[in-house]
C-alpha cells in the first residue's frame, strides 16, 4: 500500500476541442451547456457572414460549423461551409 508521498492528484480534465469527431448537432435538440457559454460563442456573426441571431439566440462555432442557439440551448439552425 503506497503512502501519502506516493499518491499523485488526478490530472484536470480535459477541456472540450473543437474537431470533427466531437459531439453531433441536430436541429431541434440541446447542444452541451459549454455551447451556452463564452467559449464557442461567435460575437462577431458579421464577420462569418452570419445572419443576426434573433432575440436570445446566439451563435457558436463548432469546427467550422456555426450553430445558432436558443436561450434554452436548442439549436435552431446550423450552417456548414
């Protein structure tokens, strides 16, 4: 049995990436709560060409993919390239 000196804290978990193999986004269904927040958000929709997000909606970039969101975290539309 080790003792305290040979027990090492468990790694932080790994942040979400934005790659293909992530997770699959349908219309109609709820995206992960990391797509509500800051981190995926797309605040510049201009710049990608995006329509303007209607009233609590927002959009978020996933790979490069937008998804407009919902204030309930539905997506709403989805824009592949």
């Amino acid at each position: 049995n080790p003792g305290p000196a040979a027990r090492q804290p468990a790694p932080p978990a790994a942040k979400p990436q934005h790659h293909a193999e992530g997770p699959r986004f349908e219309v109609g269904r709820p995206v992960p709560n990391d797509y509500r927040g800051r981190n995926y958000r797309v605040d510049h929709w201009q710049d990608h060409h995006l329509p303007r997000p209607g009233r609590g909606q927002h959009w978020a970039q996933h790979g490069t993919d937008y998804l407009l969101i919902n204030a309930s975290g539905i997506v709403v539309q989805i824009v592949r390239p």
